[in-house]
C-alpha cells in the first residue's frame, strides 16, 4: 500500500560551490566536507577540506581560517 513519492526530476545537477575558495563542482562529491556553522550550511573542496581538517574538527568558523 505504500508508494514511494518519486523523486522530482532534475534536469540540471545543482551545483555545490566550495565556502572557502569558490570552486564549483556538479552535484555534491563525496570528497568534499559538509560543515554547519551558525545554522548556515557550508561545503567546502576536498583541498579545502584537508587544508583545514582540523579547524573542521575543533568546530571553528571559518572566519578564523
Ligand atoms: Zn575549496
């Protein structure tokens, strides 16, 4: 009895832009990082992300970076 509402159709791949350095990639690459700071979802590039694993990892905005 119960269907599975499907998912809406995408033409296009939305687009993840790095927080930090501005580069853009199609969809969202699991080698980037996801960060929540201030209730405001960040993402940032694998580059990013290895650069400052560790300011993630303290929780530290990125403002501090
Ligand atoms: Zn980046």
């Amino acid at each position: 009895m119960n269907e599975r509402t499907p998912e809406p159709a995408q033409p296009r791949t939305p687009t993840t832009v790095c927080s930090r350095c501005g580069t853009t990639a199609g969809g969202l690459p699991v080698t980037w990082t996801c960060s929540v700071e201030n209730g405001t979802r960040l993402y940032f590039c694998e580059t990013c992300a290895r650069d400052h694993l560790r300011s993630i990892e303290s929780r530290l905005d990125s403002a501090w970076w």
